[in-house]
C-alpha cells in the first residue's frame, strides 16, 4: 500500500481538483473522499463540491500522486507548495502556509 503521497483528485464531469496529503495508505484516504462524495457531505470537500457545483449529480473522479514523502512537515510543506502552483479549486480552506526561505529547499521534491 502507499502512503506518505502529495495526490490530486480531479472531477471528470468539470476538470475542477483538488489537492491532498495523507501519510496513511492513499488508498484508505480516497475511499474516505468516495464516501464524502458519495453521501454529498457538506462538511467535505468533495461532497460540497458536488453539491455546489452539481447539484448532486453523479461524479466520477480520478486519483493522481504528485510527490511520495514520508516525512509529514516535508509533506505538508509540498502540498502547500503543489496548493500555490496548481489553485484547486475544491479546496476550500487555507491550506497554503506561508512558505519561508527556510522551507524554500522542499521546492524542487516538488518537479517543477
């Protein structure tokens, strides 16, 4: 199982993404999405997103990991960094943290 991933889940239906991090099996984490999607849970972002955006309409979504770290400050940290290149738009809260000279070095794990 993998784990310790940067992935993004793109909707089919609009190209709309979003952009997640898990140090726990990808696997476990996407079948968590599936569920908030599938129940339409507001309180997720994938529920509201097909609530909002779709007015509850069958989605199909796909799964793609942008980094492997199983560090989880250097994981969070490329997610930031993969969350200010890409904007998804179905993320919803802040997840950009303030990306200092400090942390500047976890840029090129990144790809780009």
């Amino acid at each position: 199982m993998v784990s310790g991933v940067i992935y993004l889940i793109t909707c089919k239906s609009c190209g709309e993404e979003y952009i997640g991090e898990t140090g726990r099996p990808l696997c476990i984490r996407i079948k968590e999405h599936l569920e908030g999607l599938a129940k339409i849970k507001a309180d997720t972002p994938l529920g509201a997103h097909r609530r909002q955006c779709h007015e509850n309409a069958p989605l199909t979504i796909t799964a793609t990991i942008l980094s492997h770290e199983p560090d989880t400050l250097a994981r969070k940290t490329l997610e930031a960094f993969w969350i200010m290149a890409r904007n998804p738009k179905i993320n919803r809260k802040d997840e950009c943290i303030a990306v200092t000279n400090e942390l500047a070095p976890y840029q090129d794990l990144c790809g780009f």
